[in-house]
C-alpha cells in the first residue's frame, strides 16, 4: 500500500503527505473573479493576474500575483489542461488545437494571492509542480482514479494534493495505471475518494525494479513527463506510450497476461468507447502488445524496446 500507518519508520516510502487546501465555501472570501480583478486594475499574463503596487508611506513598487485556482473538472489523466472556464464562468473542454499549442493555457473560475497559496503550502511551495487527484469518482465511470500533476497553484478541495519527498512523474504513471485503478474499484465503498482510502490502494515501491527496463524510475518519468507535454498531442504514439505504461505496471505488480485480459474487460466504458472510434478494443490491444514486448525481454535477458523512435520518449 502507499502507507501502512502501523509501520512509523518505513511504512511510507514515498514520503506522501494529503492535503486540501481550499475549501470552495469556507474560503470563498479569499476568491476573486475576472471582473473584479480586471475592475482593479489586475492585468492577465496567461492564466495569472499580475500587479505593481505603489506603497503610500515609501512609494516603493511591490509586484503581487493573483494564481489561478484548479479544480478536479479542470484536470484528467496525464493532463492538467482538461477544461477551461470562460470568463462568463462557464466551463468547456479543451480544444485538440489547444492541447497542441504550447502557450495555451486553462483558466480558473477564481483566483487566489500568491502570498496565501505560498502560506497554505508552507515549505512545499519550492515545487514547481504538484500532484492531486479527483475526490469525487464512481467504480462505474470510465475511469476512477483520474489524477495529474499541474502548476503549483491554488487549489479547491475537490482535487486532493499528494505531496511527496520526489517521483511525483512516476507516482502520477503509477495512479493512472489500469491496474492501480482495477485495485482502487475493489476498495472503494462510495463516490468519495478520501485520504483514506487513496493511502490503502497498493502501489510499488519509488525505487521500482524492472530489468527488463533501462534505468526502470527514469523510464517510467520520461514517458510521463512526455504525456504531459503539448508536444504529445502532436503525434500518433500518445495512445502507444500510455499503453506501454499500463503494461509495465501489470508486470510490476505481477499479473499474468490473462489476469490483464480480465482486468481490461472490466471497463466496459473504455471498450465501449475503443469500439465505436476504432472498430476494436483498442486501449487492450495496445497494452497486450506491449506487454508481450515486455515478457519477451524479460524471458530472454534483453531490453524491451519501444516501437516508435526513442526522440518520442527522451
């Protein structure tokens, strides 16, 4: 499990600690919307409000920043541009063409002081990136666990922080695994993905071991951080690299290739889905053959080596 709390000295090898850091309703008085930033003289760079200050008792300048405040429906898998609100407040998905273009990027509803998301995050705020993920979810939907890594900027309770010594790249592989997300739909007994639950769900340890990989921690994070990027959204292997993690992570935790079979046909969403853009189970279909890549590499003594070029992936 990610933490087993009755072993205080090794039982959390990630270093995670959980945090919510804005209640949507307790503190609303520290929100602030377009119109009233824009009414106050605030000037929009991308997706933070920025201001010079003039001090009345020295005249010297201060330079404040307004972050924007992220919310689950703003972020999904591998992908922290999701949705965008409009500055009417209401919310849309992101464009192909958006995600496309590195300069784009997703606006808040509010936004937050930084000296306040600073405070909040106390000695964590050095991160240039964060980790959290979905709270409210359903074994019935497409998918579970939906987390992702994005700037380090307010947050709203309804996507949970897990703050971590380091790895946050290969953390956010591992979670959004199908097999990470198959162990959380065994365990979950709601629509509310608590501290308690997430700390439960199993989950290999940081320093991973697979052979059959090259520098096995740093090859899961190049491919992560790739998905991450808008660069991923410009060429066909988004889906092959995703597959590929997915079957890295049913080797790790040990599931055999029918178990993966199974494990697959309980999304029947994502099948459903596969079937009617593709004409076949297409998400399975990748994982199974790089899985199989996989084994066969691991049978022999070799490398797995990707099918696609290695510039993709670096």
């Amino acid at each position: 499990m990610l933490i087993n709390e009755t072993d205080p000295v090794n039982g959390n090898p990630w270093g995670i600690k959980f945090m919510t850091m804005f209640h949507m309703s307790n503190d609303s008085h520290l929100f602030h919307t377009w119109d009233e930033l824009e009414a106050d003289g605030w000037t929009l760079n991308g997706n933070v409000f920025e201001q010079t200050v003039i001090a009345h008792e020295n005249r010297e300048a201060r330079f404040e920043r307004m972050l924007p405040l992220y919310e689950a429906k703003m972020i999904h898998q591998f992908d922290h541009r999701w949705a965008t609100y409009e500055p009417a407040e209401s919310i849309r998905d992101v464009t192909l063409a958006e995600k496309q273009d590195p300069t784009f990027v997703p606006l808040p509803r509010y936004w937050v002081r930084e000296e306040v998301v600073r405070h909040r995050l106390g000695d964590r705020w050095g991160e240039e990136w964060i980790l959290g993920w979905r709270n409210i979810c359903r074994s019935t939907d497409e998918r579970t666990t939906i987390g992702s890594r994005f700037p380090a900027a307010a947050v709203g309770q309804s996507l949970p922080l897990i703050l971590t010594r380091g790895h946050a790249p290969l953390l956010q592989a591992i979670i959004s695994s199908f097999v990470f997300d198959f162990v959380a739909r065994q365990k979950l007994g709601g629509i509310n993905m608590t501290f308690g639950y997430f700390s439960q769900f199993a989950a290999p340890l940081p320093s991973l071991q697979a052979p059959w990989l090259t520098e096995a921690v740093e090859w899961f994070e190049r491919r992560s951080l790739h998905l991450q990027s808008p660069a991923s959204w410009r060429v066909p292997s988004r889906d092959v690299v995703r597959g590929e993690l997915d079957a890295a992570c049913f080797h790790i935790y040990g599931l055999g290739r029918e178990e993966v079979e199974y494990v697959m046909d309980t999304f029947p969403i994502v099948k459903r889905k596969d079937e009617a853009a593709y004409g076949t189970y297409r998400t399975k279909d990748l994982i199974l053959s790089a899985y199989d890549a996989m084994a066969e590499a691991k049978s022999s003594g070799r490398t797995y080596q990707p099918p696609w070029p290695q510039e993709v992936s670096a």
